[in-house]
C-alpha cells in the first residue's frame, strides 16, 4: 500500500485533538474515524481518513493503522505505541496536538521573517532593472540630442543597463534555475534536512537558533512528561523530535551526563540547551512535583522568545534593505538630473 504524505501540521493538530476527544468519551476509534469522515469537507483528508478506517476496521490498533498509511512522523507514530502500550492514547494525543499547533506557530513565524525580506530584495531589483534599462536610455536619448553627454557616474549605469538587458534571457535564466533549486530543496526530504542543518550551523550561536532548541526541547519534554514518560524515556524522544545534528549533540550530552549521575537540571544546564534561569526553575519543579507544567511553561516562554527574536531580525532586515533601495534609486537619478541641471543653469 501505497503512504499518504500529509505535511500540514494543522491538520495533523486538529486531527490529534479529535482523536482525543473521542477516546475520551468512550467511543471505539474505527467509529469516531466515522463521524471524522463524514463531518470532513477536504477531499484529500477524507481520503486519508478513509485508509485509516480500512485499515482498523477489523479490529487493528491505531499506531498499527497509522504506520501502514503513513502521513505522521515517524516520533508521532512512537508516541502512539507507547500510548497504546500505556493506556494513556487520550493524553498523547492531546499533548501531540499541542505540539503541532506550537510546532506550526513557530514555522509560520520563521516563514513570515524570510518572506518580507525576499519581498524587498525582489522589489530592489525589480526597480533597477526597470531604470537601468528603460529610464536611463530615454535620458541617454534626450541628452545626445541636446549635444550633452551623461557623466561617468551615470555612464557606468549605463553600461550596467546595457549589459542586463543584452543578456536579460539567461540572466532570467540563472534566477529561474535557482528558484527551481529552492523548490527542489524544500520537497525533498535529504535536502531539506541538509539546509536546516546548514541554517543551524550558520546561526548556531544566535539568539534566534538558542530559542529555537530550548522551544523545540521543552515542547517536547513536557509532551513525552505528560505522557507518562520518565526522565530517561522522554530525553530519548527528544532525540526523535531533534531538528537538527547540533541539537540531536547537545541531547546526547545531556543524556549522558544524566546517565552519569548528574541531576537533571545541571544536565541541561551543561549542555547549553535551556538559560541558567529555566535551569533553576526546573530544579524547583523536580522538588514540587511540577516538572510536566515548568517544561510546557518554558515551552510557551521559548516560544515567546523566538518571536520576538524573528521581529527583532526583520526590524534589522527592513531598514536596511530600505536605505539600499533608496540609495540605489537616488544614484541613477542624481546621475541623469546633475547634467540637466547643469543644461538649466547654462
């Protein structure tokens, strides 16, 4: 049989709430698979729906029906064994929606901060193009039939515009095969983990790539904790949830030194993945009994911080690319105006 992909971590989200509430009241899967069927307005997700009812149909588990039909990762698919395992598929569930909504959240904002500047940089060179190669070449005109000639300024422009729009075909070319590339990138699943983990290696010591791994660490801590999990089972998971090779070696770190003996909090403190602040509070959490609660609570602060972080790149980004935009606009027509100037005063 042949796996549904289904990437949308919304409706992976809503999907994972219904399923919990369902079991919670009582009703067999295979059944509440049903209503979801028939209360269903998307094709694409009735479709899967309807492999995972024919697959539990007769009686089957859940983690068994979504491994055959595929559609969740593979940290999800664990996470419905144990559940199953443990009795506690309901709270799984919940804690798995709450992930993707954070998850999704947090791909959105980092999407939103990569968009706006690539909207300014199209928009820079859009603007130049057009002046370089049809703005400029009508004062070119209009001046050599006054008998004047454009300065070196405007004339290097010239030259620039020139050679644009002579090889404006494989020019367009070029940015055609590189956004084939990005596309190529994103769908593909190897690349794609290769340019996050480029990304990572890039802004490792950032602000923004910290937040990041404390967020996506503590989600899934107080997810797996939730769970029912130990210290140890949920480190584990973590390993699962890991976007990257330089998280995937700070949990690994933690882990050993928690294996070795150390306490939890000085583990992860060691290991540079949370502040010595949420290190302290979850040393405090480990004496109250609140560990589950402090890691959803600096899940949600970590999260706080990413956006803010994202804002903080953006507002750096947009000035910069505005006083670019400005300057560049102002060159060329400083360039063509200093000679008609000179023409008035004359």
């Amino acid at each position: 049989m042949k796996k549904t992909r289904l990437r949308s971590g919304a409706f992976l989200s809503a999907f994972c709430t219904e399923l919990a509430m369902i079991i919670e009241t009582g009703i067999p899967i295979s059944d509440g698979l049903l209503m979801l069927i028939d209360d269903e307005e998307d094709e694409k997700a009735k479709v899967y729906l309807n492999c995972l009812y024919e697959q539990m149909k007769d009686g089957g588990s859940f983690s068994a029906a979504a491994e055959k039909v595929g559609g969740f990762p593979k940290y999800a698919l664990d996470m419905f064994f144990i559940g199953e395992r443990t009795g506690r598929l309901d709270a799984v569930m919940r804690s798995l929606a709450h992930y993707f909504d954070r998850d999704v959240k947090i791909k959105e904002s980092i999407k939103s901060a990569v968009i706006f500047p690539l909207v300014l940089f199209t928009l820079l060179i859009a603007v130049m193009w057009v002046l370089l190669t049809r703005v400029l070449p009508v004062f070119e005109d209009v001046f050599g039939q006054m008998g004047i000639s454009l300065n070196s300024t405007a004339g290097a422009l010239m030259q620039i515009g020139g050679f644009v729009e002579r090889f404006s075909v494989i020019i367009l070319a070029i940015i055609a095969a590189i956004a084939l590339i990005i596309f190529i990138t994103y769908k593909i699943e190897p690349l794609r983990a290769f340019k996050k983990g480029l990304f990572a290696s890039v802004f490792k010591n950032s602000r923004l790539m910290s937040a990041l791994l404390a967020a996506r660490f503590t989600a899934s801590m107080a997810m797996t904790l939730k769970s029912g999990m130990d210290i140890d089972q949920s480190l584990d998971m973590a390993l699962a949830f890991a976007p990257n090779k330089q998280t995937v070696e700070k949990i690994e770190d933690c882990k050993k030194a928690v294996l070795g003996g150390k306490s939890f909090n000085d583990a992860v403190l060691d290991s540079k993945i949370l502040s010595p602040l949420y290190c302290r509070m979850l040393a405090l959490s480990f004496k109250t009994g609140s560990t589950d609660e402090i890691m959803e609570l600096i899940a949600a602060k970590s999260e706080e911080e990413v956006g803010t972080s994202i804002e903080v790149l953006v507002g750096r980004i947009e000035p910069v690319m505005t006083v670019i935009m400005s300057l560049l606009i102002g060159l060329v027509l400083l360039s063509v105006m200093f000679p008609l100037l000179a023409v008035m005063g004359a």
